[in-house]
C-alpha cells in the first residue's frame, strides 16, 4: 500500500494537471500532453484546478510526448508557452498514415524533433524506451520502459475488452497503468448520475482487471463542462476517491501537484502538495459571436455536399437533419438529396439545438464533428437520438479519413495498410462484435 512522505527515488511520477505528467528517472524525464491554462474544445472545457508550478517543471523536461491532437492533450496556447521556455526539450512525434506530428510540432517552436512510429521500440539511453500501440482514428497508448519497470500510459484509449487483451499480451506484464476515469462527451443517454457514475467505475474496472497492473493512476480527467448545453453533466463526474475501492492497496490517487516516487527496495510513496489546490470555479461559457446567415447557409450546404462525396447514397439511409440554431430563432435542415435550406423555426422534430458560431466552426474547422461532440456544445431530444447519433458518427468519420469514399480505395492503395494492420487487434474485436459505437468503452 502507498504511504505519505517524501524519499529518494529510481522512478517517480507528478500529476501537473488533468493528462499531464512527468516521468522522472535520474536526469532523464519525460512529460505527457500539458495543458496549463485556459480552456479547449473552443471554450467549452475547463481545467478543474490551477497549477501555478505547472509551467516552469514542464519546462525542465527532457522530453516530450503528445497522445493525440484533442486539445485537452495538444493544446496550442500552452505548448507555444512550453517552446518558449524549453525549445531543446525533445518531442517524440506521432507519425502515422493520418497523423503527421513534426511538421505542425515545428510550427509551434520545437526543433529537436524524432519521430515515434506505430508499434515500433525507441530506445531513449541505454535504459530508457518507448513503443507507441495506436488506437481507432487517432488515440495511442504509449508504454515506457524506464527505472526497470514498464508503464503503460493507457490515457483516452477507447480499446474494446477483447483487444485490449491481446495488446497487454503483445508487451507483457505492465507495473504501472496510467488511465482515464471519466466521461469526455456528450452523453447520447439521460441517466441519473449515481448511474452514470456506476458505469465509470465499470469500465475502469475493466480496463484494470485486463491490463492487471501492479499499481494504477488515474488521471486526464480533470475537466469540466463549460457549455450551457452540457453543464449538467459536472455532477456525475468521478474524483479519484471515488475509485478507492475497486483497487485497494493498488490505486494511487494523485491530486493536482502530487508526485508518487518509487525505489529498487520499496513499494510506491506518495508526496502530497502542501497546501493541496482548491478547485477552480466551474463557470459558464459566454457566447460571443453571432454567425451571419449567409455565412451558416454556405457552411451547412458544403458539408451536406461533402458527406454526400464521402458517403456515396446517403440520402437512402440517412434522414434529413433539423437544427436550430438558437442565437439566431432559425431552423436549418440538411438534406442529403437536395441540400440544405432553411424551414420554418417551428418545425418538427427539432433534432439538435446549438449556437450559429457553433455550428459554423463544426462543419468549417479541421476534426469539428470530434470538437463539437468531445465539447457536447449542443443539445438533442432523447426521442431523436439515433438520428443525432447517426450524424454526429459520420461527420467523425469523415473527419478522421475513415468515410466510404476513402475505405474503398484502401485495398488498392498499400502504403495505407499499415494504419489497419497496427490496429488489427481493435478492428477483430468491432466485427466480433459487430458494432462500432460512439462512447462505447471496454
């Protein structure tokens, strides 16, 4: 069991807030996706705590990885911060068949960049390595060889029971597991909160009980709901203690600002912050920018035009889309055979509610269906949810370079199959189970 104090360590690791950490080992440390301030998903997230240290222990790190581009894990204001103070950290950097991390690392101030492939080991020194396991579109997991013990950071990994098992069987026995507890999204269910709670507590139950650490920490959940639309859902939100239970002895429960340090001859200690960090008011997001009609017009018509490319007969399994846009007391339809028009505001069924600028940067910006769904800025009747459902999946595969139009060209295309074969574990599991769903966790 982990007890308080402060020692000397072979391996130690401190929570900086929500996804981001430091592994430390002698003068070697490595640092995970900081996100220090401000928020992400275009103001709908915040941070639950200020860490004021945050920034400057960042900055004396060796190196660097970003999981994914989510902006809770690669966000923008703090990384140009951390390239003005630390520009020699050097950034291992995702490469994949759609992710291209040097180039926009670079953009950023960072110039001692290596690349980090699919499943492929780099050795860091003579004790130190790393090999990268992609998940679905764009999420990886990245297990660390470091102090003579091996660290899974699992982060927002979203890997069906079945293949996460055959991962951990591919590299072996883990002593630590880093993981996510809570939800990060809009929720397609009205449930209660001890229900949503409880369903937490199951999955990460799960995860555990597959990958069978010898320690675990939870962390990159330390978020909340700025959006009017989804507010509500801060209530069923998971602490750390709140997973006590289902890992006694086992669980290490850091709060902002905590480190846990580990030696050759003793199990894990923990050293609390002193004072600990209270936590940030959950404000509100204020909308400050209306979209002009003509300007929502052109956006909502291209992306009909553009699902209509990617998914090729659409419009025979998929119904229009009504959306009102609330600044504006207008009703947006998209058809997927005629295109998009405006309708009557009274018109029914309503089947999404959500802001003009919203809506523009969702069908205008780089992944906006993920950003809109992730920042659940929107709101939908439960009687309509499989419409909303059904869009909402398509737009994220068309995002991600997943739409039909680009799978059919897949076999013809053999630098592309590796991005299927480095996930052939997940994919086996989705047509075991023949389903796919957006949220759904091991």
């Amino acid at each position: 069991m982990a007890t308080v104090g402060l020692m000397s360590s072979a391996l130690s690791i401190e929570l900086l807030n929500h996804a981001s950490v430091i592994f430390q080992c002698g003068n070697f440390s490595l640092l995970f996706d900081p996100w220090f301030s401000g928020t992400c998903f275009r103001e709908n997230w915040g941070l639950r705590f200020s860490n004021p240290e945050a920034l400057d222990k960042a900055a004396s790190s060796t190196h660097l990885w970003i999981s994914h581009p989510h902006e809770d894990h690669l966000h923008i204001p703090t990384l140009k911060q951390l390239a003005e103070k630390a520009p020699k950290i050097t950034v291992l950097a995702n490469i994949s068949e759609n992710i291209s991390g040097p180039d926009f690392l670079k953009k950023l101030g960072f110039s001692n960049i290596i690349d980090l492939g699919e499943r492929k080991r780099l050795s860091l020194n003579n004790d130190i390595s790393v090999i990268r396991y992609p998940a679905s579109r764009i999420d990886n997991m990245l297990v660390v060889n470091i102090a003579g013990m091996k660290v899974l950071n699992y982060n927002d990994c979203n890997l069906p029971a079945d293949a996460l098992r055959m991962v951990v069987r591919e590299f072996g026995p883990i002593d630590i597991l880093l993981c996510n507890y809570n939800h990060a999204y809009k929720f397609w269910n009205y449930e209660s909160h001890e229900a949503v709670k409880a369903r937490l507590k199951q999955r990460f139950s799960s995860i555990m009980r597959e990958v069978r650490p010898k320690w675990v920490i939870p962390f990159a959940s330390l978020h909340y709901y700025r959006s009017p639309y989804s507010n509500y859902q801060n209530s069923s939100l998971l602490t750390p203690e709140d997973l006590a239970e289902l890992a006694p002895g086992s669980l290490l429960a850091l709060h902002v600002g905590d480190s846990v340090h580990w030696s050759q001859a003793e199990g894990p200690v923990i050293d609390r912050r002193n004072p600990a960090l209270a936590q940030s008011d959950l404000d509100e997001k204020n909308y400050k920018n209306a979209s002009e009609w003509s300007k929502i017009l052109e956006a909502c018509q291209k992306y009909c035009d553009k699902l209509r490319k990617s998914f090729p007969g659409i419009s025979l399994w998929m119904q229009p889309v009504r959306i009102l846009i609330d600044d504006q007391k207008r009703m947006i339809e998209l058809n997927f055979r005629s295109g998009a028009r405006e309708i009557p505001a009274e018109s029914t069924p309503v089947h999404m509610q959500l802001q003009s600028e919203t809506l523009v940067n969702c069908f205008t910006k780089p992944f906006g269906m993920d950003a809109l769904w992730i920042g659940a800025d929107f709101s939908f009747k439960p009687e309509v949810v499989s419409v909303v459902h059904r869009f909402v999946f398509l737009g994220m595969l068309m995002d991600n370079g997943l739409a039909a139009s680009n799978l059919i060209r897949i076999p013809f295309q053999p630098q592309r199959w590796s991005f299927f074969i480095n996930r052939r574990e997940e994919i086996a599991a989705i047509i075991k189970q023949h389903k796919f769903n957006l949220g759904e966790r091991v």
